[in-house]
C-alpha cells in the first residue's frame, strides 16, 4: 500500500469512529439501564480512542486526520438512532446494532488491507473491539422489553 492509499483507508476509519461517537451520544441519552448505559459510555470511549490512534498515524505519515463532525453519513446514523433510541432502551440498542454492525464490517476489511504493521496492529485491535460492542449490544437486547 502506498502513503495515500494509507492515509486514505485512516481517514474513512476515522469517519467511521467519529460517526459511532455521535451515534452514541443518542443511545446514551435514552438509555434507562445503569449497566447498558454503562457499556455504552465505554464503547463511545474505545471509538474516541480508535480516532485518537488513527489519527496519530495520519499525522506521523503528513496527512490531516478528519475534524470530528458527522460527514453526511454520519448526520444520516445520528437521525436514525435518535429516532430509534427515541422507543426506549430497546429501540436505542437497535439502533446500535445496526451501526456496529456496519463498524464491525468495515473494520474486517481494513483488518485485511496491507497496512504498514504498527497500523496493522491498531486496526485488529480496533476490530477487536468491534466485535465486543457487537457481542454485548446483540446479547443486551432480548433482555430489555420493548
């Protein structure tokens, strides 16, 4: 891979951490259990720091990580997870399961692109990651009424 299919690839992964981040901010706020609610917290926090290692990467290789707004597709995820968060905890872990199981999915590719092998490292961590916040949300939901 060259620097800017590299710096190409951390961009769109940092997009996607960035939307997650504010995905969450709306689950969160409508979540009534401590102990998803919990979770949830954590998980924005694993996406706050794939941002912060992604684009530590970026700026070593002289690329411009994102800012940390939504991109349209990120307004897009917002809007539906506050519309599902707004029927409750059950609603808003949907929600979430929708959208990680996109992270998750776009993690999985990366995780097998022929990145340089520190950044390798931090995407299958990052993959890790994805696949534990799926795990979580996808066992929380039978357990909530709706």
């Amino acid at each position: 891979m060259n620097r800017d299919d590299i710096l190409d690839q951390l961009e769109k992964l940092i997009q996607l951490d960035v939307d997650a981040t504010h995905a969450y901010d709306q689950a969160i706020k409508n979540v009534n259990e401590v102990t998803i609610k919990d979770k949830l917290i954590q998980f924005q926090a694993d996406h706050r720091k794939h941002i912060d290692l992604l684009s530590a990467k970026m700026l070593e290789l002289g690329g411009t990580p994102p800012e940390l707004s939504s991109d349209f597709k990120g307004f897009l995820i917002s809007g539906f997870t506050a519309l599902r968060s707004l029927t409750g905890s059950k609603g808003a872990l949907e929600a979430m399961e929708s959208n990680e199981r996109l992270t998750t999915s776009r993690y999985e590719e990366a995780s097998q692109l022929d990145f340089p092998v520190d950044i390798s490292a931090i995407v299958r961590a990052n993959y890790a990651d994805e696949q534990r916040h799926l795990s979580f949300i996808r066992e929380a939901i039978p357990t909530l009424r709706k």
